[in-house]
C-alpha cells in the first residue's frame, strides 16, 4: 500500500509536470513552477491538484508562472474565507483580464459568492456603488482597477486578510496542510522508484 501510495503521488507530479511543460514549453519553468505549487500547498489548506488546475485556468488567459502565484495567495485569501473554489475564483479573474474591463455578468458572479468587490471599486472611487455599477455597465472599469479592488480584500483590514492562515487553524485545515506534506514525501520517495514501476 505505501510502495503504491509513492508511485501514485509521483505520477502525478509527472502527469502535472507534463502538461505544464505543455504550457510554458520549457521543461525546467514547469519544474519550477510545480514547486512553488508544493511549497504554497504544503503551508496552506489547499491540495496541490486543484491549485495546479488554478494555475492552468489563469496561464490559459495569458498569465506567466511568475504571476500565477501571487494571484493564488490573493485569491486563496478570497476563497478561504468566502468558502469558494480557488479554481472558480481563478477563472473569473482570468475572463475579466481577457476582456480588459469587469462586466456586469462578472460583477454578478463575484456577488453570488460573496464576494463584495461593487463596495470596494466604490469606496476607492469615492462613490457610491450604484454609479459604480453603471460604470461597470458602461465598461468604464478595467482589468487594473478590479484587480487593485481583489487585492485590497486581501490586505491587512481587508474583510479576507490572511483567510489562509485562519482556515489552515481549523482541524480540517489541519489536516488538509497535513496530507499536502505526507503527499509531498510520497511524491519525493515515489520520484525514485517510478522508473522501475514503468519498466
């Protein structure tokens, strides 16, 4: 059971590996990148798969690997708290980088999930959040100006600062950074034995 547990948890990380070779087309970037994955899951109450799925959504909108990680920890911040999927957070965030401007159907969504970025643009706007809302319809609110918004959630007085750390204090947190690490052993040990499996 052990000796299977290894070699599954490295054909993952080779399963993840290739397809990010895919993307960045460079073997070694992949590498890299898959690391920082490890590491961010291993201290935080997410798994590595899902946050690999993160990565994919927002490389596939045009974003580096250099930028996929500082936009996990702000959106991780996000979803902890609110109780969303990182992965869903991840794709609205792309789909407002690729049309350059929050619209009214991704402002809709953000609300739905808890999410108050309408209060946020307002406030930093010295508005209220009607005429902010009709700017959103307008199209007069970048990519730039909602993404400053998604970041200031997260900053210290912000309603999800450090929502991270606080779930990774629940048991199930615990738990959940607990398996990110014996999985990151397991691929560790698994690395070694996968060409034998394969032969």
């Amino acid at each position: 059971s052990a000796l299977s547990s290894t070699i599954d948890a490295a054909s993952n990380i080779e399963k993840i590996t290739t397809q990010f070779t895919t993307l960045t087309g460079s073997v070694d970037l992949a590498q890299e990148h898959i690391e920082d994955l490890q590491q961010f899951a291993a201290s935080t109450p997410f798994q590595l798969n899902g946050l690999a799925e993160s990565s994919r959504v927002l490389q596939s909108f045009g974003f580096t690997t250099d930028q996929v990680i500082p936009i996990l920890k702000n959106l991780g911040d996000i979803a902890a708290v609110s109780g969303n999927d990182v992965k869903d957070l991840a794709l609205i965030f792309g789909q407002v980088q690729a049309a350059g401007k929050l619209t009214g159907e991704r402002l809709l969504q953000l609300q739905e999930r808890g999410i108050p970025v309408l209060r946020v643009l307002a406030e930093e706007f010295g508005s209220t959040e009607s005429a902010v809302r009709e700017m959103v319809t307008k199209g007069e609110v970048s990519f730039n100006d909602f993404s400053k918004a998604m970041g200031s959630l997260t900053q210290e007085g912000g309603q999800f600062f450090d929502g991270m750390s606080k779930l990774s204090e629940t048991f199930e947190g615990k738990l959940s950074t607990l398996g990110d690490n014996f999985e990151l052993l397991a691929a560790t040990v698994g690395k070694t034995l996968l060409p034998i499996a394969k032969n």
